[in-house]
C-alpha cells in the first residue's frame, strides 16, 4: 500500500503567516508530475507544531482534495497527550486520509510502557492504518525496536518511521516484526543504504526540492542497482547537509521559494527564515542537484 519516495510536504505560509492554499495545490501537483508516491501532509516538515487544530485538518484535507486519489496521503497525527493524538487520528481519518503518522509524545518523555499504551489506545479507535513514527532527536523519546514489534502485533500498526539513523535497527526489526510490516527511513543521508538492507521506502525532506531524483534513488535502490541509487544519490549529497543547516524546514522552505515553487519561505515563530550566511550554502546544494 506504502512504499517507495514519499515527501514530508511543507505548509506554504503568506507573509502574514496565514496557509497558502494556491501554493500547496501547486506543490501537490509538482510532486505527482515529478513521480512522487505518496504525501505526508502536516508532519514535522509541515509545522505541525505551529498549526493551530483547525489548521492542521484544514491543511490535511486539501492536500486530499488537491490529490484527489492519484497517490497515497497520509495525515499527521502525533501529539504529546494521547487523547489529543486520538482526536487528531479521527479527524485526519474523516479528511479522507489513507493512514495516519503518528510521532512519539514529545517532551513528558514517556516509558516504553506509556509508549505501548499510547499506541495501543490510538489503534483501538483507528479505522485507517497507523505509521509509527520515531525521531528521538527532536523528542528525547526512542521507541526501541523491541517496543515496536509489541506494536506490530496490533493490526491497525502497519509501518514504522525510523529517523534515528541508526542502520542497525533495520535488521533488528526486520527480525523481531512481522514479515508484512513495513519499515521508513526519516533520515535522509542514510536512505539509500536503508532501502538496499530491506527497507520499504523513505519519507523525505530532500525530495520537497529534488522529487525526481529521490524517486528515482529509491527506485534503483529497491531493485538491488546500487550503481545506479549511488549515482542519483551523490547528487543529492548536498542537500542532506545544506537542509539541515538550521532547523528543519527553514532551509527546505528557503530552497523551494528561490526554486520558484511556492512565493515565500514563510515560517510562524519561534521559526524565523534561514540565515543569510546559509544561502550560497543551499543555493549550491540545490545547482548539484540539478533543480536550480
């Protein structure tokens, strides 16, 4: 149902910070035509953290009607408090979403236990499929593997999004989860290397400024053309460095407006519009790229 280049989508904002609906069907519409499989609308990327509720779906439910049924669309709907997470996973599902994204609780630093628990509640109620989702780096939670094979018992849980960067864990959950449970890459530098040890696909920064390119890294990767995944992939080297030069997605949101792909690089504070010292930075990551 899942697989293959799948991009963490931005929200465009105006400059008064309110959602830019033109610019996110015209993004919609680039990523199909660029190849795209599927969207992730209002992750981490999409400033989740800075769209009030209302927003959030609002924002969900036009990247569905902008798709209307060419790819997979897959709603954001972690938060820190399980009943907020259940209200989000509901309302994400009357939006017409196809699964929902659900990133660990954020901040209160919840047991492997709570973990089980927060899952396990958000499944009992869940008509659409549940992608995990685990970046400890932004949470200072880590859904271990073991934890996520308990998971991928309930069969509601069909995927999970390792951000971690840690390859060893694709194995590790190869090993201990089912054989049909699938297994995302959120860490873009480590991607390819993912893909070729068995895993299913990658939910993407990179491929916000770089569709084809990713598409078709992953592609060669899943085939087992590590020649040709290399060759896409070193093109693509540096902007898995220049998008992180601040945090995520201020330079993605930069890269798209000098791109021409949306009008501004908009951001809601604390987010300001990435440093002026970056820019040459990105500027050449995106002319290696060949999309500039």
């Amino acid at each position: 149902m899942f697989s293959g280049s799948i991009v963490a989508l931005v929200t465009p904002l105006l400059a008064d910070g309110a959602v830019d609906y033109v610019a996110l069907n015209e993004l919609v519409e680039f990523h199909i035509e660029q190849g795209t499989d599927a969207i992730v609308a209002v992750g981490t990327t999409g400033e989740s953290a800075t769209l009030n509720p209302d927003e959030h779906i609002q924002v969900v439910a036009a990247v569905v009607k902008a798709v209307a049924g060419r790819l997979k669309v897959i709603g954001g709907a972690g938060a820190n408090a399980t009943a907020e997470a259940i209200e989000l996973t509901r309302r994400c599902e009357a939006a017409g979403v196809d699964a929902t994204l659900s990133v660990t609780p954020y901040y209160n630093k919840p047991t492997q236990a709570g973990l089980i628990a927060h899952y396990s509640a958000i499944e009992a109620v869940a008509t659409k499929p549940i992608i995990l989702y685990n970046v400890p780096g932004r949470t200072c939670c880590d859904l271990l593997p073991e934890t996520t094979a308990e998971l991928a018992k309930l069969p509601g849980i069909i995927a999970i999004k390792d951000a971690t960067g840690d390859l060893s864990r694709v194995p590790l959950l190869q090993q201990l989860c089912p054989d049909d449970f699938l297994l995302f890459s959120g860490d873009d530098p480590t991607s390819m290397e993912f893909i070729r040890l068995g895993g299913h696909g990658v939910i993407s920064v990179t491929n916000n400024v770089a569709p084809a390119c990713f598409k078709a890294m992953c592609d060669a990767a899943s085939c087992g053309d590590m020649v040709a995944a290399k060759a896409y992939n070193d093109k693509l080297t540096g902007l898995y460095s220049a998008l992180f030069t601040e945090a995520n997605p201020i330079p993605v949101k930069w890269a798209l407006a000098e791109m021409g792909k949306m009008p501004l690089a908009t951001l809601r504070l604390p987010l300001t519009e990435l440093s002026e010292a970056y820019h040459d930075t990105v500027r050449h990551a995106l002319v290696q790229a060949d999309v500039l």
